[in-house]
C-alpha cells in the first residue's frame, strides 16, 4: 500500500520555478535548464489536478521548458549570426514574477501593520535590485527548423490534454504508470530496426498519458543530439518521419 504524499501547492508554473531555484541556490541568470526541467517534471508527474485550466498552465510551461532545453541541447543552425540565450524570455518572466511576489508581500505587511501586528519585512530580491532589460523579445523570434518539430510536439500535446479515457475513469484512481528516457529510446531504435521511416506524430500519439508523451520527446531529442536518428520532411506538407541514421 502506497502512502499518499502530500505535494506543496504552488500558484502557478512561474511559483513553481522559482521554489526550485532557491532551493537548489541557483543563479536565475544562469539556470542550469536541464536540472530544473528534471525537478519541473517530477513534480507535475504526481501532481493530482481537476482543474484543467490550472493543469494546462504547468503542462504549458512543461512545454516552454522542454523547448528551451532542446535548443540548448541541439546545435544552433549555422543561419543564426548572434548567439542568443534561449533561456532569456523564461529569465524575464521569472524576474517580473518575482517582483510582483515582492510588491504583494509589501502590500500583505502593510495591511498587517494596520492592524498593529508586528512582522518581518521582506528584504528586496537581490534580482530585483540588480536587474537591467538588455533583451529585446523581437530578437527571439527566430524562424528555425526545430520550430516544427516543436509545433507538432505542441498540438499533439494539446490533443493529449483534451482526451479523456471514459473506460479507465470508472475504475477511480489509477497508479501511475513510469517511464524513462532510457526505455523509450530503446524503444524508438527499436522501430528504425523494423521499419525505414516512422511517423513523428504517430511516435508521439503512441502515448498513453502526458508524462509518457513529454518523456517520448525528451528521448527523440537524446537520439537526435546523438546522431542516432535524423528527422527528414520531404516537402513543405508531407508527413515529418524518423529515420535511423
């Protein structure tokens, strides 16, 4: 008999992201991606949510995540001249959150002290106080190759939150199942033996669940920086296929 864990709740995605950085002590000018999108998606993995408009807002930043990671993992195509941080817009984001927390806790204390009870004022981010824009957002928008695989990873992800399995939802609670990397890429080299070319879309939709989809694509991407696989499309609207290298 499993004993239920009780998960700390967090408003939103942004909450969620900065309680990682503090706890690990990590420089959110620096943020080691790959680190932090581990912890984000174990922790969404046993977060038990009804509310789909909140569970939509972490698996969204889920996506952004593994997109960020991906590029950082991938290397830049030779078309791009300036070297630009994909981690910049998230950084800009968490910044902004972080004064907005700021501002509510100062607006909390001075309702406090109104009613003449004495509390500890929050000291100002060290972010916050240091924080200059040098980034302009125009700059990320970059047409680059991988935003199509990026894009189909997105619908069939948003396809993946809309289904619901009438069949397994009588039977109550369900344990969740594991997945690795490791297993699903065993998994799609296994298919490139058995067949020339597979469907990235069908690859993705071969998952049961959101953890098991997000895990497939994490694994795709492995095999491509591994030069295991490559990912073709023959023309502009033909099917994108998975091919062994």
């Amino acid at each position: 008999m499993s004993i239920p864990v009780k998960l700390e709740v967090f408003e939103g995605p942004l909450d969620l992201l900065l309680h990682l950085i503090d706890k690990n002590k990590l420089n959110i000018y620096d943020i080691p991606i790959v680190l932090v999108t581990d912890q984000y998606l174990a922790y969404i993995k046993r977060l038990e949510e009804n509310n789909m408009d909140i569970m939509s807002e972490f698996i969204e930043m889920a996506a952004t995540l593994i997109h960020i990671k991906s590029k950082m993992l991938l290397p830049a195509p030779e078309e791009e001249e300036e070297d630009i941080d994909p981690r910049a817009e998230l950084m800009e984001q968490l910044i902004e959150y972080k004064k907005f927390k700021y501002i509510k806790d100062k607006l909390k204390i001075r309702q406090i002290d109104a009613e003449k009870v004495i509390f500890k004022e929050p000291s100002i981010p060290d972010e916050v106080l240091c924080y200059q824009e040098e980034i302009d957002p125009s700059q990320l928008l970059h047409d680059i190759d991988f935003s199509k695989i990026y894009q189909l990873f997105r619908s069939v992800m948003k396809k993946q939150l809309n289904k619901v399995d009438h069949i397994r939802s009588e039977f109550g609670e369900i344990v969740k199942e594991e997945y690795t990397v490791n297993e699903k890429i065993d998994y799609i080299m296994a298919l490139t033996e058995d067949y020339e070319t597979i469907s990235f879309r069908e690859v993705l939709e071969s998952g049961h669940s959101r953890v098991e989809l997000i895990v497939t694509f994490l694994a795709i991407l492995e095999l491509i920086k591994m030069g295991s696989i490559d990912i073709i499309q023959e023309d502009l609207f033909d099917d994108i296929v998975i091919r062994k290298s």
